[in-house]
C-alpha cells in the first residue's frame, strides 16, 4: 500500500468527493423539481440520470484535456526556472540515446522501446495517445448526456427537444465545455510560473527549497 501510496490516497479521495457531489447535486436537482411542483427523486434515480451524468463528465474531459495538451506541450514548450519544464537545451524529442530507445535500451526497459517499427512509435507516444482518447470519450459522454438533460429540461418547460448534433453546437454545450477549459488552462500557467520562484518541501512538483530561480527542470 505505501509503494502505490499516491494513487491509493487520490483514488479514495476521487471516491469521497464524487459521493459528496451526488449528494448535493441530488439535493439542488430537487430543488429545481420543487420549485416546479415536481415530484423529486432519490439518491439512486439521481445517480442514473443525465444531470448527474453530465456534470461528471464536463470535468473529466476538461481535467483530460489538460493533461494531453501539457504532456503533448512540453515537449516542445520551455518554461525557465519551472520544475515542470524540461531542461532549455532538451526541447523536441530528444535523442534515442537519452530516451533509452532503439540499441540504447537497457535490459529492464519496457519490452516495445527496445523495437524498431511501428511499436516504438506508439508507445513513446502512449501517455499523450490515452489522454486524448479519455478526453474524445469523456467529451462523447458529455456531449450525450448534456443533450439529454437538456432535452429534459426542456419538456419540463413545454419546449420541443433538440438533436444531439443541434445540441453540441449550442450555447449551453460550448458554456460547459469552456469555462472548464479556461480553468485548466490557467491552472498550468499558474503552476509552472509560481513554481520558477516558490518552493514546496519535500515535493516532485517544486524545485529543491535552496534551489536557483534559475533553475530548470530540477525536482525537490
């Protein structure tokens, strides 16, 4: 338990927090239903419902599009003095020597480094790749179950319901998808400036406390 610590302590956390959302997001979808003269629902009949479904969803492919455009960004994108830039000298690729590819694995490297086709490719991309398929899936999910409570909202308003397609082109979609994005997107910026000049002990994600502002690429 403590070699898998880190995932452990976020995966329960992840568990609690969502419970937590259920929980209020019930309660204020019930709200809304009273405030209608509605019948309200149950904890169960929440958590399979749309409103539930997309409010899960429009940040989980908010917090993967995050993490596909910053493993995919610094490759490429600098940031000096900030531990979660690379080194100025290291931008692009790299060589196969420093990624241990191709003749320069080594005998404990994953088995698909040490090839030289198409398997190679993949897998040095595999991390960025994943990301990008949880973010189209989890936008797929969004998109679905947003229409679909949209819809229900508008029958509860004697409004005719929309497509899927019309959907994912309104201002309730693009709303929901954006204001996350921006979000995530000034997250990184804050954290790989703040982290050139403030120190956190003990932490991968600071530089060492006595560390130069210069500095680049050092983890603590």
């Amino acid at each position: 338990m403590r070699s898998n610590s880190l995932t452990l302590g976020f995966g329960l956390a992840f568990l609690v927090v969502l419970a937590a959302q259920a929980v209020a997001g019930r309660a204020e979808f019930n709200e809304q239903l009273a405030i209608e003269g509605l019948q309200q629902v149950g904890l169960g009949d929440y958590l399979m419902s749309s409103d539930f479904a997309v409010d899960v969803t429009e940040n989980w492919q908010s917090e993967f599009l995050q993490f596909f455009l910053y493993i995919f960004g610094t490759v490429y994108l600098l940031q000096r003095g900030s531990p979660e830039s690379k080194e100025l000298h290291k931008a692009g690729t790299e060589s196969e020597r420093e990624q241990r590819v191709g003749d320069h694995a080594r005998a404990d490297s994953p088995r698909w480094a040490a090839t030289k086709d198409w398997r190679q490719a993949v897998y040095s991309r595999s991390l960025g790749l994943v990301m990008a398929g949880f973010f189209v899936l989890s936008w797929l999910a969004q998109s679905i179950s947003g229409a679909a409570a949209f819809n229900d909202l508008r029958l509860r308003q004697l409004q005719a319901p929309v497509t899927w397609l019309s959907y994912v082109g309104s201002a309730d979609f693009w709303n929901r998808s954006l204001q996350n994005w921006q979000s995530e997107l000034l997250a990184v910026a804050a954290m790989a400036i703040l982290s050139v000049y403030l120190r956190q002990r003990g932490s991968p994600e600071s530089k060492p406390v006595g560390a130069p502002h210069a500095a680049t690429g050092v983890e603590g």
